[in-house]
C-alpha cells in the first residue's frame, strides 16, 4: 500500500503542474480517480499504459503515457479515419481518393482467418461498399475487410495521416494476420498518449469534417463486444475499438456522457491472463465513467438536481 500511495503521489504532483485547472473539489475527485487507477494498475500481473482525456477540461490522467504497446484491432482506428480522410477529400474534389460508397465485390483470395462476415459471402457475387466494409471491420473486427480497406487506402496514407498529427508512434506496418511480418517484430503500435490524441484530434474536426464526422463516430459506436462498455449504460454512446492478441488486450475510445464526454485508452502487455487484463480495463472504465457522469450532472460546487427533485430541503 506505501508503494500505491508513493505512485499516486507522483501522479498527483504531475498532472496539478500540467493539467487544466479545477476548483478543489472536482480536483479531489479526479484525485480519488487516480488513486483508484493505480490500485488497479498495482494488482494486475502484467504492464498497463493508461490514458483519460476530460474533453471539457483539458485535464489528463496518464500511466505509461509514452511506453509502445502492440495495438492488435485497435489500430483500425486509425484505418477508418483515412477512410474518412480521403472521403472527405474526394468531396472537396480530390482526384484517386476512396470514398465510402466505393464498391468491393468479394474475392477468395482476400480472405484470411478471423474474418466472420466476408469469410461466409460469396466470392465473385457478393458485393460491398466502402462504408459496409468499414462498419465490418469495426463491429466485428473482420480482419479481411480491414485488410481490402488498407489495400484500398494505401498503408503508406494510414502513416501519413497519424504522422501529420505529430503521431511518430502510432504506426500500422502490417495488414492483419501477417503472420510472417508479425515474426518479424512488424507490429502495429501506438502509445495510450498518442492514441489518445489520435481521437482527439478526430472529436475536434482537425481530421474529418461535419457531417462525415458525425458518421465516423456513428460507425465507431456500432455495437461490439469490447471491455470499455461492459460495465456502463447500455444507451451510452461508446466509440471504441478494442484489440487483442496473445497476452495483450486494449481498448481505446470515447465516450459520450452528456455535457462531458472524454477519451479512455486502456492498453496492457506481457499479462499473465488475458481475462484478468479484460477485467482490469472494464474496471477502469467504469471508475472514469462514474467521474464523468457525477461532474456531468453537478454544478461547481457539486449540488445535482435530477428528474423529480423537488428542490431544497
């Protein structure tokens, strides 16, 4: 436990020198937060990067902020946004740029395991958009329609797109289930900092624009099976993208409490069980959602009126 308070301390000093600043009372809570989190971070037998961005505030909670984590499906985040990207460009009238109603008629030679949608369609008949393949890829991670999708955008435009953001480390250098480039320590990766900017920058416009903005997140946001939401509201807005691998699980998103929504990246490596790294970023989820939504639903000084309060007493 002094090792857990020490480790909150630090965390304490630094994010009151760089955050945003609150009035004391909301900086207590985001201090319980961070003590929480790391309690969290102490019990789990593996390495934890964390990132938690209030998009109101500017305040930041950070573990391992600049430490590369393998981002697994994670990374297609970064896929769908040059989707987006090019769109958006086409509008504008770029020429050789992907739009989302492109249409992909399925080949055999694309697909590769883990593909539980373009896996079962029928090569040569079955036909797809750009926007079917993204909302594919996203809802149930299909690894063949991320991959046409990164043929179709061109890897390279992936790279050049975080890295026009600053985003020197968050890089896809292979397309999924390259087994053979994976052996070669070609691992798609990011840090939680970086990822956390990464959908920032999308939240404020600086990559996509209104109104194909707003269906980025709605494509984000497709129903999944992922850690972030597990434990919150079911008519939550999520937009997320959760990645695994062996010994690696992550979780990278934003969530959309009203009045206060913020981004959440959990990543974690090297774990002993993959379950308990699950449970670890569901239960850092929920303690950052309970945060949100009490500041959401209170005034500076913390009074909350809900539905039906009657008032003083």
């Amino acid at each position: 436990m002094r090792l857990t308070a020490l480790v909150f301390l630090l965390w304490s000093a630094m994010a009151h020198a760089v955050d945003a600043p609150l009035n004391v009372k909301q900086q207590v809570l985001w201090d319980h937060l961070r003590l929480a989190v790391a309690e969290e971070e102490q019990k789990l037998d593996g390495v934890l990067g964390v990132a938690i961005l209030d998009l109101n505030s500017g305040q930041t909670l950070l573990i391992r902020p600049d430490e590369l984590f393998p981002q697994a499906s994670s990374i297609k985040i970064a896929v769908l946004a040059e989707l987006y990207h090019q769109a958006q460009q086409a509008a504008h009238g770029a020429n050789g740029k992907a739009t989302l109603n492109d249409r992909y008629v399925v080949r055999a030679q694309d697909i590769v395991p883990d593909s539980s949608i373009l896996g079962g369609l029928t090569p040569g008949v079955s036909s797809l958009t750009n926007h079917d393949l993204a909302t594919i890829m996203v809802a149930v991670s299909d690894n063949s329609a991320t991959n046409v999708l990164i043929d179709r955008l061109g890897m390279d435009n992936v790279v050049r797109l975080t890295g026009s953001l600053g985003l020197l480390h968050t890089q896809l250098r292979r397309k999924m289930m390259d087994l053979q480039a994976a052996a070669l320590g070609k691992e798609n990766i990011s840090t939680p900092r970086e990822m956390m900017t990464l959908l920032e920058q999308i939240y404020r416009g600086k990559v996509i624009e209104a109104p194909l903005l707003d269906d980025f997140f709605n494509v984000l946001a497709t129903h999944k099976d992922s850690w972030i939401p597990r434990d919150l509201p079911a008519d939550l807005k999520i937009a997320n993208k959760p990645g695994e691998l062996e010994g690696v699980r992550n979780d990278s998103g934003i969530v959309f409490v009203k009045n206060r929504p913020y981004v959440i990246c959990v990543m974690s490596t090297y774990l002993a069980s993959e379950r308990a790294g699950e449970e670890a970023i569901s239960r850092i989820s929920r303690l950052a959602y309970d945060l949100f939504d009490r500041l959401s639903r209170a005034s500076n000084l913390g009074r909350v009126i809900s539905p039906g309060n009657g008032g003083a007493r």
